[in-house]
C-alpha cells in the first residue's frame, strides 16, 4: 500500500526535508513531501550543512524547496510527522473541522532513541545528530507502515 506522508518542522531547511530525503531513500514507493510551519524559507533549498551532512549518508536533498503548511495539507496526506511539540501544536492549530488525518511526532516510531523530539540543528550545528535521530525514526516509520 503506498501512502502519502509529510514531514513538518519549524522551516523547512532541515529536519523535515532531511526526514523526506531519509524515508523516501528507505521506501520509495511512497508519496512524501515536507513543509514548514513558518513562512521564512518559501522557494529556499535544504539549508547548505543539512544538505552535506545528509549527502554523506547518501540522501540527497538538493531538489526539495521549502514551502509552508497549509490547512489542505490535512486532505492532502494520510500521515502528518511532527519533529517536536512545537510543530504539532502549530499544525494542529490549522486542522479543519472534522478533519481526522494523524498527526505524530516523528520520534513516535523509535522510542529507543531516548528522546520525544529531533533538536533543531540549525539552532543546535548538530546535523549529524539530527540525522541519526530521523534515520532512526524513518526506519521505525518504514517498520510501522508494513505492519
């Protein structure tokens, strides 16, 4: 079964183009996208360091371009990934009346990994532990959709 995922973060330079880039190298058939919940980067590229340390996994994300959510959004996917509280709040903020589409956090999928959200390296330079972190979840994602 193929389903449509977005990846949500705070602008969509970093983690939420970097979880796109991860699932879709993991699983291919399905439809993903990511956006952000701000307007800052709109028509942008992944932010220069994502995109390198991202690359040196082997995930390419130079084709992606940063775009804000939206209330479609909710009609659009199947599946709305969060990478902090923050988002998911702002998401939910937006959410149509009647609308039941999920919404989670992306650290949902690999409550291994000790924590319930994926810091933002573009505050913290920590974009190799970001990825570790998304790896993980998408991973645990790809895990969740076969079941």
């Amino acid at each position: 079964m193929t389903h449509r995922i977005l990846f949500v973060c705070l602008g969509n330079i970093c983690r939420s183009p970097a979880a796109e880039g991860a699932f879709r190298a993991r699983a291919p058939h399905h439809a993903t996208d990511s956006a952000g919940t701000s307007g800052w980067h709109i028509g942008d590229p992944p932010y220069g360091p994502m995109q390198m340390a991202a690359l040196s996994r082997g995930i390419k994300l130079d084709d992606l371009r940063a775009r804000q959510f939206v209330p479609a959004d909710f009609d659009r996917f199947d599946l709305i990934i969060g990478m902090d509280a923050d988002n998911l709040a702002d998401i939910e903020a937006l959410r149509p009346a009647g609308n039941e589409t999920p919404v989670r956090l992306l650290t949902d999928f690999a409550p291994h990994i000790g924590t319930d959200h994926v810091p933002d390296p573009y505050y913290t330079r920590d974009f190799d532990g970001a990825l570790d972190l998304i790896e993980a979840a998408v991973e645990g994602l790809d895990t969740h959709l076969r079941s």
